[in-house]
C-alpha cells in the first residue's frame, strides 16, 4: 500500500510505483469516485487514436489511423 500527502488545493501525487504499473502519464485523465469503502481514483480509457496522437504526425491522418487499426482486428 502506498500513501499519498493532500496538498493545499486538494491535489494528490499518485506514487510513481503504482502510475508505472497503470500506465498513467502526465496529462492523462483519470476518474476519482466515492464508494462506501472510500475513494477510488482510476484511469479513463484511452482511445487507440489517443494512444497514437502526434506519433504518426504528417505519416497519417486519424482517421487513416483508426482505419488501419479497425483492418487488423
């Protein structure tokens, strides 16, 4: 179990151990929900095309992207 200090804004650091493992980077959205047994913070799916923006910059369009991933599976 790892912990986590609220600072003044009510802003939390996720340790790097468990970001590492959820594949969570800077920018990255993540949902915080209550439950009865307390806070559950967890990343939001990110899209094939997120995944890949900016990687294929000038290569490929979006949806040319999206359209060779659809082809694949």
């Amino acid at each position: 179990m790892a912990t986590a200090k609220v600072l003044a804004k009510g802003q939390i650091v996720i340790p790097k151990e468990i970001r590492d493992k959820m594949k969570i980077l800077p920018g990255d959205r993540v949902e915080v929900e209550m439950t009865e047994q307390g806070i559950v913070i967890s990343p939001l799916n990110k899209s094939y095309t997120n995944l890949y923006k900016g990687v294929v910059k000038g290569i490929l369009s979006l949806k040319e992207l999206e359209e060779l991933h659809a082809q694949k599976a």
